[in-house]
C-alpha cells in the first residue's frame, strides 16, 4: 500500500490533537513519552470520533520504526499522521491560519527568516537586520541599568552581570533603528525657563528656575521637605520614553518617581529613579532603579523606556510574563523629593542615538586597558571534554561587535578619538592565542579563528567568528587608513579561514554551530534554526564585500535547506 504522508485539519482533530496555536518553538522531549501522549489522547477523544466513520475514516496503529505505535487514520490508500507528532520527529513548523474567512493549514521547514541584502554592506547604515532586535525585552536581560544606561543580563548568571556581547547588540540595534524608523514624536515637560508648564508644589517645599553657570542654562532647582514633592500633571499617552538631566543629592534620598496608568484595568504603577547603587527592586505597585548619585556636584543624563522599565519591574513581581501593550497606559505624573536640579525633561516616542551612545561610552569606560578587552565577568561551563571558561575571559564576538559600536561612534560623532581609540585597543585580543588570554585558535594548529568562546580545545563558532570578521570590516571602512592597517590585515586572515573551513559547517540538510565534532570528537552540535538563518544571513553580508562564488553559493545552497532541501544522495 502507498503511504502519503498528507495531513488535514480533520486528520487533525480525528486523533485528539489540537494545532490551532503556532508551533514554532525548538522541538526536543522524548518521542516515546509523546507517542504514549498521543496513544492516550486517541483513546480519550474515542467517543467523540465515531461520528467521522461516516466519512470513510479508519482508526489504525501506525508502527514507528518498531520502537513503539502512535494513532493515526486511513482513507482509502492515504494514511493520516498527526503534525504534533510529525512536528517532533522531523522539526517542523505549523499553524492553522484563517484569510478571508477561508482557513488553511500553513506548513514550515524552518521558523527563521532570511533577510536578503539590497546592495552593498555600509557600515554606516544599519548593522545587518538589527533594526528588528528589541534586545531590552528578551527575558535574559535583567533590566536597562540606570546607572550606566545598558542591558544587565542573566544568561549565566541570575543575579545579573554585564555582557559585552549583548551591550554591543544593544547599541547596534539602537544605532540601526534611528535610521530605519521616523524622526521622534517630542514633548518638552521641563527646560528650566519660565515656558514650560507649572509645578505643584507641596507645602514646605521649594522650586526655582534660574540659572546655572557650569552649564550655561537654566534649570529647575527644588527643595522638598519629607511629607510632599513637587509634582507635575502629565496624562500623556503613546509616548513612552523620558529622557532629562539630573543632579540629585545623596544626603536628602532624592529621587525622580513616574507613574504609569493601565487604562483597562485601572492600575497604578510607580517607577521611583532613586539616589543608590540599587539595580533593580520592586515592592507592590513600586518598581525602584538606583541611579547612583556618588558625586553631589554630578549631572547623571537619563533616558529610559518606562513601559520596558515597567515590565521588568512586573517580572521580578512574577506578573510579566506578557508583553506590555503601549496602547492600554499613559503617564500620570511626574514627582521630584529630596533636592537638586533638572533639566530637558522631555518625553518621546523613541530616543536611539541616546540609547546608543550609552553603549559606545561603556565600551570606553570599560575596557581592560593592558589586554584592550572587554572581559566577561562570570564563569561559563564547557561541554564534556571542554574545560569551564573562568570569570575575565574575552569573546571574538564581543570584541567585533564592540568594535562595530565604536568604529559607528568615531563616524557619527564627527571624529570623537575616545572611540576610535577604544575600537583600535580592542584589535589587540586578535593577535593572542586563546590559551594565553586572547581569542585566537589555530585549527590544526595552522588555521587561524577568531573564538566566540576561547575554549580548549576550540570549539570554531562559526556565527561569533563572522560577527568578528564583520566588526574589522568596520573598523577598516570607517578609520582613517594608517590607523586600519592591522583591522585589514585581521579581516583578511580571516576571510582566508572561513573559506577554508565554510564547508565543514555544511551537513547537508542544515549547518552546524561550531566545529567540536572535530575538535573533541563528539557528535555534531547542529545549528537550530535561528543560528542556522544568522549564519545565512551573514553570508549573505560578507558576499556584498567579497564577490567569491564560494560565499554566495553556499547561502544559496543553506537557504534551500530551509525550505526542505537537501543535499542529493549517492
């Protein structure tokens, strides 16, 4: 007997299993406990199912390479599998999906997206595709920190840690957005003059404008005693983003506090900006962010999202698990305690090159002036075979993504050195044989890569030994020559490996995320999907630079294995 594999809706619900919701997650599990699953549901729905005889319908065993038997349904000669199951065993994608009132069954190999350049990669334009990143909303970012204005992560550490990586990407993201997206919506609440609109003032507390010499501007100065603030009535709506210049005293507990409206479910939430070290705290409807404040005589500028600073707030509270809807709050109002002056408060609908600059300025305040790295500061565990990479290692990754930011920093800025410098610092890891500290591997102790993870053996990412490559580009097209010669010479040793090894990465069906099946000699380590479309997707990058057939045939061949390609057989 013929046995097609062709599905239906009625198949569907013929043996129990509902597809209605999307399916596009990472498969796993053991399929023997599914099958079991399977076996159980198709006993339950029995009852329900016997008025599809009728249709000609045919309970039946289906034997699963004589391991163990799931429910399915013949018709005649076609034999009907449920897609849950076909959706474990062959990882692939489904939803049911509805146009025009006609429903219909959308079947996927792959759950990622290839982005297809328009013409040559620029480095001042948008990195890649990161224009669609939201890297502050991924749940292994803590928070946005007040203090430094970058993503605390939790990857390998749940109390939070910053990681270089995801800092750059951050910043990238930003730097990509303010090119793709309209020109901000703008609204000034406060500019120290006497335009903007009144404060109430509580009693015993003071609120002048005047001006301040070291700026040149004038500020709001304020004064408040322990029972009132001063506040200010706002009732805004879709614009999320506040953005002012501070300067608020330790010894008063000074503090900037917003208030958040849920116009559905008539909630209040409050967001305190206090004078401490505090990451990131939360008490009932109060969310607390420390901004610092060690300096009396220091301006801090700040520029948060208040409805991202609202939800991770919800998720230390175990209430955020959805994402916050712009379109259900507003701001209240706006209160200043304690003491200290104010600045360009303003409220927006986004503030990119802010965000961004937050970025690059960490990227030179925080690197390791002897090795020009930019350390991570917590362990992460090797696989069997590999050793653990202790606290203080360096990432090819992050360096090139580092570098990425600073060489769009040097050109954006119009030639600011502290960037550039930073970015030609940061080339020196490159040259440093990961055992030694850096992030240089030899394969076969002839073929140079530049590490992801330095770890030993190597382990030949193939996505963070790109991401490097791409950030030297960078570096070259955006530095003045004399200054690029080294970023040159590193890109093109690297450019030479990746053709050496590209194909190595090739399964024929999909790719592989590294290369320690050859290092370590365990089995595989297959890219899933979203690595596998980044992986695509970069390639497709480096063949606007590098016109070698090699670069674009192979993205056309990984491509078509997203698609249920593969390679042909003897």
């Amino acid at each position: 007997m013929r046995v097609n594999l062709k599905m239906s809706v009625v198949c569907l619900s013929a043996v129990g299993v509902l597809v209605t919701l999307s399916v596009w997650s990472r498969c796993g599990g053991d399929l023997r406990a599914f099958a079991h699953h399977l076996r159980d549901n198709d006993q339950d729905g029995q009852s329900e199912r016997s008025g599809n005889e009728g249709q000609g319908f045919e309970e039946l065993d289906c034997n699963i390479n004589g391991e163990y038997t799931i429910g399915c349904r013949r018709e005649g000669e076609e034999v009907y599998i449920p897609f849950s199951f076909l959706h474990k065993y062959f990882e692939v994608y489904g939803k049911l999906a509805t146009y025009d009132g006609y429903e219909r069954f959308e079947w996927s190999h792959s759950y990622s997206k290839v982005y297809y350049p328009k013409s040559r990669y620029e480095p001042r334009g948008v990195f890649l595709y990161f224009e669609n990143y939201n890297v502050e909303l991924r749940e292994r970012v803590k928070c946005i920190s007040a203090i430094e204005g970058v993503p605390v992560s939790t990857q390998w550490e749940s109390q939070g840690y910053f990681y270089p990586t995801q800092i750059a990407q951050f910043g990238l993201s930003h730097y990509s957005k303010n090119l793709t997206e309209p020109e901000p919506r703008r609204k000034i609440l406060e500019e120290g003059s006497g335009a903007t609109p009144d404060w109430t003032i509580g009693p015993g507390a003071i609120a002048v404008r005047s001006m301040e010499q070291p700026r040149h501007s004038h500020v709001l100065k304020f004064q408040t005693s322990s029972e009132a603030g001063i506040s200010l009535v706002v009732d805004h709506v879709l614009d999320f983003v506040l953005s002012a210049d501070v300067r608020l005293s330790v010894e008063d507990n000074s503090s900037l506090a917003v208030t958040l409206h849920n116009r559905e479910k008539k909630q209040v939430w409050t967001l305190h900006y206090t004078c401490s070290n505090q990451l990131l705290d939360a008490q009932e409807q109060n969310i607390f962010y420390g901004l610092g404040c060690q300096h009396h005589s220091d301006w801090h500028h700040i520029t948060r999202d208040l409805l991202v600073d609202l939800q991770k707030g919800l998720v230390l509270l175990n209430m955020g698990k959805r994402k916050i809807s712009r379109s259900k709050f507003k701001v209240g109002t706006i209160t200043l305690t304690g003491s200290g002056m104010l600045d360009n408060l303003t409220l927006s609908s986004s503030e990119h090159m802010s965000q961004f600059y937050a970025a690059a300025r960490w990227f030179v305040h925080h690197q390791d002036p002897d090795t020009g790295g930019w350390p991570n500061p917590v362990r992460r565990r090797g696989v069997q075979g590999m050793r653990d990479l202790q606290p203080g290692w360096l990432s090819a990754m992050g360096q090139g993504h580092g570098i990425s930011v600073l060489a769009r920093a040097y050109y954006h800025s119009g030639g600011d050195r502290q960037y550039l410098d930073a970015a030609l610092k940061a080339l020196k890891p490159f040259r440093v044989l990961s055992k030694d500290g850096g992030v240089l591997a030899l394969f076969l102790g002839q073929i140079p890569w530049y590490e992801e993870y330095p770890t030993d053996p190597p382990s030949l990412v193939l996505n963070g030994f790109i991401y490097s490559l791409i950030g030297l580009y960078d570096l070259v097209s955006l530095a003045p020559a004399l200054q690029a010669r080294d970023a040159a010479a590193l890109f093109s040793q690297g450019i030479k490996s990746l053709k050496k090894l590209l194909l190595m990465f090739d399964t024929g069906s999909g790719t592989n995320y590294d290369l320690r099946h050859l290092t370590i000699g365990c089995a595989p380590n297959i890219a899933r999907w979203d690595y596998h479309a980044t992986h695509v997707n970069q390639l497709l990058l480096l063949a606007t630079i590098d016109k070698d057939p090699l670069l674009s045939t192979t993205a056309g061949r990984w491509v078509g294995y997203m698609s249920g390609k593969r390679a042909p057989h003897n």
